[in-house]
C-alpha cells in the first residue's frame, strides 16, 4: 500500500508539473507578446514623428510663400 502512495505522488507531481509548465509557458508567451506590440507601437510612433518632421521642414523649405499659396488654393 505504500508503494502505491509513493507512485501516485509521483504520478500527481509529474501531472501537476507539465500543468504548472504549460501555464507558465502561456504567461510567458503573452508577456512576450505584449513588449513586442509595446516596441512595434513606438518605432511607428517614431517613424510618424520623423516623418511629420520631415513634411514640415520640406513645407517651409517649398520657395516662394505666395507659390505655395497658389499651389495649395486648389486643395481647398
């Protein structure tokens, strides 16, 4: 009777250790996942910025204020 409280300890353990992996690899997973997306948000947010940068500086770099005016009268 022993012998098969010690197995089924065993077996309990084994159980509830491949358990506890699987839902700590999931948490990890989703964690992963999560920093991914955080990083992949501000690259683009600092893609966006720079080139915001770059379409102003071009707008003001664009010549004769009253060509520009002319140019953007038909955008409107």
């Amino acid at each position: 009777m022993a012998e098969f409280l010690i197995w089924l300890v065993a077996v309990l353990g084994a159980v509830g250790g491949v358990v506890l992996r699987r839902i700590w690899g999931r948490v990890e997973g989703k964690r992963a996942g999560k920093r991914e997306a955080e990083r992949d948000a501000l690259e683009d947010t600092i893609e966006r910025v720079q080139r915001g940068r770059d379409a102003v500086r071009d707008g003001r770099d664009a010549g004769d204020p009253a060509q520009r005016l002319r140019r953007n009268d038909g955008a409107w």
